[in-house]
C-alpha cells in the first residue's frame, strides 16, 4: 500500500521536528519515513495524527504566536467555516482571522510541530483557481536583548522579564560550542507587555546579575530564512529581464565586468577591515570599563572597610594599590596595543587606496584615454611653457634689440646671431627663417 503524499509529510516533518538534525539528512529522513509507513500499514493513520498534539517538546506552551500561520492568495467568497475545514485536520484552532477584501488571513494552531506540518501541506495547493500561499506570521511582540552576562540562562531570562507581562518563549543564543552570545530574545503574548518591556528598558537601567551591566532591549528584525524567494514570487518588471539576460558566469580577466568586479571586491575588503577594527576598538573599550568598575568596585569596599577596622583597611589598601598597579600596567599595554592597530590599519588603508590609484590608471590606460585630472596636468603645464600673456605689455611681448637700458637685445649680446635669437623667439613647434643682415 503506497502512502498519501500528505501522509508522508506529516511523518517526514515529525521526524525532523522531534529527532536531533544530526540524525537526519534527505536521503536517511526519506528512507524512514518509507520505513515507517510499511511498518503501519495496517494501523490507523488518524490515531497518529490525533496523538500528534501530544508529542510536544517539554516545557513547550500551547497556542503561541510561534504557532500562527499567515494564510494568502485567499478567494475572495471565502467563508471563516470554509477556512476553519481547510485546517480541521490539524487540531483545534485557537484564533481565527480573514480578511476578504485583501485575501488573506491568519489562524493559530496548538503546537508549533502541527503547525509546520499545516505549512508544508497546504503551501502552494489549489484552491478555486488560486495557489494558497501559507506562511509563518511574523511576530509582532518579540523583542531582541543584548549585552547579557555569560551567566545568563533560558530560566533567568524569562523570570526576569516576566514582570512586564506573560511570555511565550524566552532563549538565550548560543553558539556552535554552547557559549552565550551575549543575545537573546524574550516573545511576549501581547504587544503591550512587549511596549512595557521595551520602554521600561529603555529609559531605566535594567540589570540581570550582580555585575552592574545593563541590558540593551530592542524590537527582534525578523527575517524568511526558510522560505525565502522562489521564482514564481520574483517581481518580473523591466529590470528584471534586462539583468536575467545574462547567465551565471565567472568573469573573464581583462574583461570590463572583470575590472570593475575586482574593484567592488576590493571595496568590500576595506569594509570588512573597517568593521574588524570598529570591533577591536569596542572590545578594548568594554575591556577598559570592565577595568574601571573592578576598580571602582574595590575602592567602595575600601570605603566601607575604611569606616570599620583600621587594620583591615590598611591590608586593604595595599592589596588595592597593587591591583591598580597591575591595571594600569594593563591598560597602558592595551593603549600601545591599540596605537599599534591603528598604524597598521592606517598603512593598510593606505596601500589599498593606492592598489586601487593603480588599477584605475591602468584601467584607464587600457581602454585607450588617461585619467582626467592627469590630463588637465599635463594641458595645464604645456600651456604654461608655450603661451605667454595676451594682455601683457608691449614691452613686455617685445623686449628691445638695441643695448639701451636694461633690455637684453642680440647686438649687445657677443656671439649670439640673428638666427639663434630669431628662432627662440619663434618657439620650438614653429619653422625657423635665417635673418639676412
């Protein structure tokens, strides 16, 4: 018996919801969800489905914004009973939203797992001469948390900002090796409490830890990184024919495109080295704080020793002289670090402003013309040397030839004839005459 193709998407989307993603791939989820199904042949497909809702991650809320589905591309007569049949497989819908002038709507299901399973059944399917376009909805009270301290967990997280309103989810971002990013996100059941959240943060100085660290509160930038454009969604405006003329190719050296695709990667290089030493400098600064308030952090306790037992204070006292002695030494290595960066940075900028001189002139060079500002250069000498002032004086254009006063004329000079003298006066690019006596 060959399954339904429905069927084995909901078993195949089971799979990679509930079984660690190192144990499945294309080929390996494919092969057991065939498996599967010869393996329940004879058992009822619907009791599968109906204990589905079950099979929830521990701990994992029902009918989240997690769990909301955007519904598009909707016929215009559509009733909210029609729309409600369209996902009565799925479970019990929580809310329930159409918009017939616009055709779209939104619908919540119970897990997050069943609504997955909606999404990639109903995507794309027909219905009364349109494809229904099924997607997650976005979620409009999520908020992005930075600046957390490594000591922060999924549990504080959400006790801590509980207190603003019910949530829905509260995760801390770690990376491949299970490190805190210092990020987060905490999604709210409402937008008001999100709004609370958001501007009791903003304008006061919310701290998680010991250590005084504020948390940053911001509204989550959410992105389609499963999705995200399929042709068929593709905008097919005059711009778009005119830049699909061409197909995908690696550029020829030499070539126009070669050049100027050697110059966008060029630039990209700058900003990536721009960008790295912005993130050095911002390290070494919240290093050099991190300093400053253990310093500070030392001096209070020295202020509240110092109110008490004298002797304690003194021990106290030398024990901080020594740590400040060990921070400056710090800092001062950091500074010349830091100096040290900025020149080669610096050198570095240098060096790819004139790698990119180069290649201009030689792009320029190559396709048969020089750069302007080297052009109006060299115009701008030869006229110097060539031409004198139209408006200068008569005696000016015409110095005397005879000896009197002051001028310098041929007579006067010994051994420079008529000839000599006439054609400098004429200039280099003109025809020289001799000058009979």
């Amino acid at each position: 018996v060959v399954p339904l193709p429905h069927q084995e998407q909901l078993v195949l989307t089971f799979l990679h919801f509930y079984l660690p993603k190192r144990f499945i791939c294309s080929a390996s989820a494919a092969f057991i969800c065939h498996l599967i199904f010869h393996c329940l042949q004879k058992t009822d497909f619907k009791f599968l489905k109906s204990n589905l809702s079950l099979l929830r991650r521990p701990g994992e809320k029902t009918y989240t914004q997690r769990c909301r589905l955007f519904v598009g591309n909707l016929p215009a007569d559509i009733t909210e009973d029609e729309f409600k049949r369209l996902f009565a497989k799925y479970g019990e819908p929580g809310e329930v939203f159409i918009n017939k002038g616009k055709g779209f709507g939104f619908i919540k299901l119970e897990s997050r797992a069943l609504a997955e399973i909606a999404k990639a059944e109903l995507d794309d399917i027909p219905m009364r001469g349109r494809q229904l376009r099924v997607r997650f909805a976005t979620h409009a009270a999520a908020l992005s948390i930075r600046n957390l301290s490594p000591y922060v967990s999924n549990e504080l997280l959400e006790e801590a900002f509980s207190q603003f309103g019910p949530i829905e989810r509260a995760i801390v971002i770690v990376d491949d090796r299970g490190r805190s990013t210092g990020k987060g996100i905490v999604e709210f059941a409402s937008k008001p409490a999100a709004r609370k959240a958001f501007e009791r943060c903003t304008e006061g100085v919310f701290l998680l830890t010991t250590t005084p660290r504020p948390v940053i509160v911001e509204p989550l930038e959410q992105l389609d990184d499963e999705d995200g454009l399929p042709e068929k969604l593709a905008q097919k405006n005059p711009m778009y024919q005119k830049e699909r003329e061409t197909p995908p190719r690696f550029a020829q050296p030499g070539t126009f495109e070669y050049e100027y695709s050697q110059r966008w990667k060029s630039l990209d290089e700058m900003e990536k080295q721009q960008r790295d030493q912005v993130e050095k400098n911002m390290k070494d600064a919240k290093d050099k704080l991190e300093s400053e308030m253990e310093d500070a952090y030392h001096e209070h306790q020295a202020n509240l020793l110092r109110q008490g037992d004298r002797k304690n204070w003194r021990r106290m006292e030398e024990l901080h002289n020594q740590e400040m002695q060990k921070r400056k030494e710090i800092q001062l290595r950091q500074e010349e670090e830091r100096r040290r960066r900025e020149e080669e940075m610096m050198l570095r900028q240098r060096e790819m402003e004139e790698q990119m001189r180069r290649q201009r002139e030689e792009s320029y060079s190559r396709m048969g013309y020089m750069d302007p500002r080297e052009r109006d250069m060299r115009m701008g000498g030869t006229s110097t040397m060539n031409m004198g002032d139209p408006y200068g004086t008569a005696a000016q254009k015409f110095p005397p030839l005879g000896g009197g006063g002051t001028g310098l004329g041929y007579e006067t000079s010994p051994g420079v004839g008529q000839t000599s003298m006439t054609s400098s006066m004429m200039g280099s690019d003109m025809v020289m005459y001799p000058v009979t006596a």
